[in-house]
C-alpha cells in the first residue's frame, strides 16, 4: 500500500485530454494489484486495462476511488460494475476535493503566509504554511487509500458517513478569514515608502480592475489586465518623458 | 553577486516549481510565494524573494487550479522575476517590471500547458491497443515519460524566464518616475486580483461575513502596528 500512496503524488503526472487521470490512476494501482497477478492473471490484465481508463477528480481524494476500485477487483465485482463505480465516483471527489482544498485549505494557508510576511515574520511564515498543508495532504491521501480499499463498493456510504463535509465548512471560513485578513495586511506593506498620491494611484488601479472584472465577468483575466495597465504606463512615460 | 552556480540553481528551482504545479508532488512549491522565496535564498537576496512572492501571489489567489482549467504557470517566472530585483540597488524601482516578466512567463506556461496536455493525449491514443489489454509497463512509460515532457516544459520556461531577467538587469537604469508607476500600477492590478478571488470564493452567504471579519481584522491591525 505504500508504494501506491506514493504514486498518488504524481497522480496528475499523465493529465491529459483523452483520459484525463485515468494513465495516473492506473500507475497508483500497479503495486496494489500485484498480489491478483498471482492469484488470477486473467483478471489481473483486464483489471490493469481498467485501472487506466478514463478518470478524473481531485487528486488529492483520488485514493478513496483507487482503494475502493481495487478491493472491488479483488473480491471478483464485476467489470461493468466497477467502471460504473469509478465513474461514479468521478464528480464527487472532484467536487469535494476542490472545496476541501482549492477552495479552502489552500487559500487559508497562502493567507495567512502572506499576512506573516506582511506582518515581518519572514520565510518561516512561509515554511509553516508549506508543512502544513503538506501534512494535512498526507493525512487525507493515507485516510482515503486505506477507507477506499476497506470499504470497496460500499465507499459511497464511506464518504457521506466520513468528516468531510465538515471539513470543508471549516476550510471554507479559514480561507475567507484568513485571505480577509491578509489583504489589508499586504495593501500596507505595498504601500510603505509610497506617497500619498501613489497610494492614491494603486488604489485607483485596483479599483479598475474591479469594475472591469465585474463588467467583463469570465473573460476577464487579472495578469491580462496588469500587463495592459504597464503598458499603458510605458506608452504614457514615452509620450511625456 | 549572482555567478553561475546561483544561475544553474535557479534553473533547477524553476524547472522543480513548474513541475509541482501539475505532475508532482503538487506541495505548494508553485505558489509564486513559495517559489520567490527560495529564489531569493539560493540569489542570496531573500527580501527580494519575499517582496515579488508576496506580490506574485496576489495574481495567484485569483486562479482556481481545478483540472481541465486553463490556468497561468506562475511558478518559473516568478523565479526569473526575482533574478530581476535580486541585489539591485533600486529593488523597488524594478518590481513592477519584474512582476510584467512573472505575468508573460505565466501566460506563456498555460499555453506551454495545453500543448502538453494535447501531446499526451496523442501518446495515450497511440497506445490504446496496449492499454486496453492491460499492458502495465506500457501505462509506467507514458506516465514517466509524460512528467519527463512536463520537466522538459518546465526547463524551457525557466530558460525564457531567467533569459529575459538577464537582459533586464543588463538594460540601463530606469528612471525613478516610471519605476515608481509601473510598481505601483502592478501593486494595484495585484490587489484587484485577490480581492476579485476572494470575493467570488466567498460568494455571497457566510463565508462573505468572514471575509469581512478577516478584512476588518486586518484594517485594524494595519492601524495598530
């Protein structure tokens, strides 16, 4: 099981279009389906050939549906059953993994690195937010691998009875306070050294790019709107130098 | 001074966060914050590192990675953007600058990325015969060499990225005025992203109040210290 936890970290190595994780997911599943090698090498190549189709979620909750799809081949489940479960599983854990951690823990640890480093605490701001999140990634990877192949085609009840949920609900305020907090925080330290009529012009820029991304809604893209405005700066300081 | 051990490991660095955004290990190494600041300790200017992380990462906050997103690569321009200001004797005067180069490099890494993804789609296809009759070795050499392609991508970016630092630190200076503008316009474009990104991840029920609360908290701590 180790070798297969290990492999989740790489999971998204194979991203592509065609299969999505699915290549990823069957490199994780290798060292796990040794053992039905052995015991039934018919099954072992059509579970390989599964292993590797089509799949997609979070990355970091994947091992929930590699677990549970590998006690499910090793209890002899059937073929279809299995895909029906793998695809099953597919928009759940993307979606719970992108709550959980895209839009929670992430943002929470990034926020409160950057108020320490706002507040001059420094790269060990930055370190605590790094291990951190990487501990709390462990942790899930090995709770799903090891729910997943304890659970197998039950993993469903697994996931509605687990803490995630809540996980989430807390991830989610984390980020909002702590990304609230951080931006004050680093509006000032941006603003150390600056007169009040810069101040006054970085607020003004700020603003615009909210008014654009509000008028321009998904097609707006904040690094777009930047190199335009330097630009812009550029054009302004070579007309009147 | 930056020699050429500094420059080799920079492009090391660069090459490892680029390759964290996607393939592996994914451990925050890509987040411009991250990134900066170990650029700035191997340039041997960790303030530089701190000043472009944290306002790199302003762009960064506004991005949600979610899989088939097309999203920037912030990770190897950030680390030529910290070669930009690293020792410089006018750092404040080049931010904006830098942060122009950690925004073409990242716009150029999403692109970088969609052609990767493209390519490995074409290996997986050229290999369905192999996969479908459970071939592991054939899904051990795609996925290896898919990373192998993402390092690849990521090398190539830090080239471009580090490249472009150098003629920037090679060009005059830059007078005080423009200098000024253009770090504050990239400060002032950077807090629209994360105030944007915060916003819509809050929505509009109880995670806004926190927001709120967070952004109150912050004032006053602003105030205070």
């Amino acid at each position: 099981m180790r070798a297969a936890w290990w492999r989740l970290f790489s999971l998204q190595g194979s991203w592509n279009y065609d299969r999505m994780i699915g290549v990823g997911m069957g490199f994780a599943a290798k060292p796990l389906l040794e053992e039905l090698r052995h015991a039934s090498p018919e099954r072992h190549a059509e579970a390989v050939a599964r292993s590797a189709e089509f799949f997609n979620s979070h990355p970091y909750l994947a091992g929930l549906a590699l677990g549970a799809v590998t006690r499910a081949e090793y209890d002899q489940v059937p073929g279809e059953q299995i895909l029906r479960l793998r695809n099953a599983l597919c928009s759940p854990l993307g979606a719970l993994g992108d709550q959980l951690f895209w839009a929670g823990l992430l943002p929470a640890v990034i926020g409160s690195a950057l108020a320490g480093v706002a507040l001059g605490a420094g790269w060990p701001a930055v370190l605590v937010a790094v291990v951190c999140f990487t501990a709390v990634r462990c942790y899930v990877s090995d709770w799903a691998l090891r729910r997943g192949l304890a659970t197998g085609m039950t993993v469903g009840r697994a996931i509605a009875d687990s803490r995630l949920r809540r996980a989430i609900a807390v991830a989610g305020i984390g980020a909002s306070l702590l990304v609230g907090l951080a931006i004050p925080l680093v509006a000032t330290r941006l603003a150390v050294g600056l007169t009040t009529r810069h101040v006054a012009l970085m607020l003004l820029v700020a603003a615009v790019g909210l008014l654009l991304g509000k008028v321009a809604g998904t097609r707006y893209s904040s690094p777009r709107f930047a190199l335009v405005a330097l630009a812009v700066v550029l054009l302004i300081r070579w007309i009147t130098p | 001074m930056i020699g050429a051990a500094e420059l080799w490991l920079l492009l090391a660095w660069g090459t490892i966060v680029a390759v964290d955004l996607v393939s592996m290990p994914q451990a925050l190494l890509a987040r411009p914050l991250v990134a900066a600041t170990v650029a700035g300790a191997i340039a041997g200017d960790a303030g530089a590192g701190l000043a472009v992380g944290l306002l790199v990462e302003l762009f960064a906050l506004d991005v949600l990675p979610v899989g088939a997103a097309r999203y920037p690569d912030y990770g190897p321009g950030t680390v030529g953007a910290v070669l930009v200001v690293a020792h410089h004797p006018a750092p404040v005067l080049w931010m904006g600058v830098a942060v122009g180069l950690a925004l073409v490099v990242a716009l150029s890494g999403a692109a970088s990325m969609q052609w990767l993804r493209h390519r490995i789609a074409r290996d997986v296809q050229a290999h369905a015969g192999q996969l479908a009759a459970g071939d592991g070795a054939a899904i051990r050499m795609l996925h290896l060499t898919s990373i192998g392609r993402d390092a690849v991508r990521g090398l190539a970016l830090t080239v471009v990225a580090l490249l472009l630092a150098l003629l920037l630190r090679g060009m005059g200076p830059l007078d005080e005025l423009t200098g000024t503008l253009l770090t504050v316009v990239a400060a002032g474009a950077g807090l629209a992203a994360v105030i944007r990104g915060a916003a819509r991840s809050a929505g509009r029920g109880a995670r806004f109040r926190w927001l709120a609360a967070g952004a109150s908290a912050g004032v006053l701590l602003s105030v205070l210290l």
